[in-house]
C-alpha cells in the first residue's frame, strides 16, 4: 500500500452517519460528488469494517461503553431518563436508533485510515470522521465517540510523535482533553472563540498541563474571520510548530462549518482559504490522515471536501458541478465555488498578531527546548527554536 492514497467508503457507512438528523444524508452526497469527479478512480478504496470494543476501550470508560450497548435496541427513542444524560446522550446527542452499531461504525470508518497509514499509506481520507467533542465517558456536541483520539492513540504503535490539527471551527476540545498531558501528541486547535460560543474552551492561553505543557496550541479568532486574515494567521502558527514539533504523522481535522453560510458556524472563509492552509500542512512531508467533522450546510461542506480531495489527489477539477444524484442540490449556478457573506470581518491584524506571539512566544513553543525525535529515544536540541523566539520578541 506504500504512497497510496486511501479513501474510506461505504453504504453502510452512509446509512449509519443518516442516522444523525444534524448531518443527514451529508456522507452519501459527499461520496457522490466526489465520485462525480472521477477522483475515486485514483484512491484505493476501503469499505471499513466496524471497530471492536477494546477499540471503543482505548479512550472510552467501560462504563460509557458498556451502557452504549445495553442501549443498542430501546423501545422509545424520545425518553430522556437520568442515566442517558450521565452519559451526554441527550438534546444535542440525542438516542439513536441501534447506537451502538453507529459508534462502532464510524469509529470503524477512522479506524480503517489509521490502519491504512500503518500499513505504508502516504494519505487517507475519511470524511465520516473527526468527532472532536466526546469525552471519554459521555457524547458532546454531536460527537457519540471520539475516532480521532482513538485513532491517534493507535497510529503512536508506529509513529512517535503525532501532529493533530483541528481547522473545524468549534475548538476540539475532546482531543484535546485526551492529550494536554502527553508531549507525544501535539494538538494545534484553529476555532471561533466568544462569550456563548461552544464549547466555550480553548483560549489562546490554554497550552497542556505537566509533561505536556507546550503541547497544546489554541489559536482562536473573533466571529466572520476572512481568509485574508486567517490564512497567514494560520500559516505562520503551522510553520512554527512544524519546526518546534517535527510530527512523524498528521491527522488533520477539516470540519466544514468553518467555511461561510454554515448556520452553526460563524467565519467568511471560502474552501480556497482552507485549501491554502492544507497547501501549507503538505508540505511536513509525513504520512498523512484526513478527517471530516462539522459541516451542517451539506452542499458548502461536500464542496469544500471535494476540493480538499482533489487538492491532496494533486488534480485540477472543473468549477461545473458534473451530473450526480444529488445534482438539484447544488443549483441554481452549479458551481463548486462558495460565495462569501457580506459582513465585516471582526478581526485585527493586531489582535491575531499578539496571539501568534503569545504562541510562539515566552509561555509556549520556546519551552520545547528539547524533544525525542526517534523512536530509539533519542534527544536532540531544536536549532530552529531560537529563531522563532526572536521572531516573537
């Protein structure tokens, strides 16, 4: 499988994430208009099986798992009883039909990438992943199960040291939460950040805990950030933690209600501006998984997925949206582009400014002096460290 590029799909994995009324039928139209383009033809791809248990087990508490399956079949879907809002399975994440089999499946779907990359895979891309919200002992935020740190904790059997990057534009605070304490696994979170916002976490501030303080990285902006804003924002936070960290593999979250006209998001960023920051994140070099997220405007997210396919395929698609079933959707220009609000964007350049240099500045990346680079643990010093520091001065 060495440098293939890897796409994971299914009908079950279509029938599965329909469950959720948030995202509906957003997988199968996803699938479909990528298909539309032909860019399946050049992916190998993977019809992933459900995970196991002791999957679930690496992150979850036996006790949220557990009661996931005792709820796998329920006679009333609409009773809200104690035990189902211990465990987050309420309002945002209500019961499901046949949970159980849900979460296995969609933490199957990621899974099967991380597997994929184990097994010599330069990319795989699943964009029925990246639910960054649950915990490990209850759902969140439309997140029954958290892939990602699943994932990420199975891809460290291979790879030492993880870069996860999170560009949906909720702060992905269940990743987080998992590693603030480990300098194995850097978590670098871009997120809309206000009084009432979910989920309310991530300030450029918060930076890990312990032995992985400096590990953390949260880079928030105001409401309707442009990409002439967030673009060298993000550019210039990537390239500092890439020289710092030095990642053997990347998962990237791309959730898609960080693109404009999402009604739970709240940026003016078009796929273009995305596309641009991942241009950037190509450039590591390392092994590389892509996971979906957000995305509650399905025609704007499978837009901005389709081109985020064909940007890491390395193809030029046309602007005219092919014939597909879901073809009506995408009227009435047909198009793959996305148009921007017209709104003020509610950021400063000097506001992003002294966020980067709080970042790379005296609390935060200049602590990593020294980090294990190999997996025969050894130490090396970060020659590019004192640059950023000054930099940042």
């Amino acid at each position: 499988m060495l440098n293939q590029i890897v796409y994971i799909s299914s009908k079950s994995l279509q029938s599965e994430t329909a469950k959720l009324s948030s995202i509906s039928n957003r997988t199968k139209v996803v699938d479909e208009l990528i298909a539309s383009y032909g860019l399946l033809d050049k992916c190998h791809t993977v019809n992933p099986p459900k995970c196991s248990s002791s999957d679930l087990l690496i992150f979850h508490s036996s006790d949220y798992v557990d009661f996931l399956k005792r709820s796998n079949q329920v006679d009333d879907l609409n009773e809200v009883t104690e035990e189902l809002e211990e465990f987050g399975i309420a309002y945002d994440c209500p019961l499901i039909d046949r949970i159980y089999d849900f979460v296995t499946q969609v933490a199957g779907s990621s899974v099967a990438a991380v597997d994929a990359v184990l097994n010599g895979a330069k990319f795989a891309i699943n964009w029925s992943g990246g639910w960054h919200h649950a915990q490990r002992d209850k759902a969140s935020g439309f997140c029954y199960v958290n892939d990602i740190v699943i994932g990420i904790s199975k891809l460290r059997s291979k790879f030492q040291k993880v870069l996860y990057i999170d560009l949906d534009v909720h702060h992905g605070d269940g990743v987080e939460n998992a590693f603030c304490s480990s300098k194995y696994v850097m978590t670098v979170s871009t997120h809309l950040h206000e009084a009432g916002y979910f989920p309310g976490t991530g300030n450029v501030t918060d930076i890990g805990i312990g032995a992985g303080r400096g590990y953390t990285v949260n880079a928030p902006y105001d409401r309707d950030i442009s990409g002439e804003m967030f673009v060298p924002y993000f550019t210039e936070i990537a390239q500092a933690v890439y020289e710092t960290f030095r990642p053997n593999v990347c998962v990237i979250q791309c959730g898609g209600d960080v693109i404009s006209g999402d009604h739970l998001g709240g940026t003016n960023l078009l796929p273009e501006d995305c596309i641009s920051c991942v241009k950037k994140i190509l450039e590591f070099e390392v092994p590389f998984i892509f996971l979906g997220g957000g995305g509650y405007n399905i025609i704007n997210t499978a837009k901005y997925w389709t081109a985020l396919t064909a940007t890491i395929l390395n193809v030029e698609i046309s602007k005219d949206i092919p014939e597909n079933d879901f073809f009506l959707d995408f009227g009435p220009d047909y198009v793959i582009d996305v148009c921007k609000r017209n709104v003020k964007d509610k950021n400063s350049a000097q506001d992003l400014s002294q966020k980067v240099c709080i970042i790379k500045g005296k609390n935060q990346i200049r602590k990593l002096k020294m980090v294990e680079l190999s997996l025969n643990d050894s130490i090396f010093i970060l020659g590019n460290l004192e640059r950023y520091v000054r930099s940042a001065s």
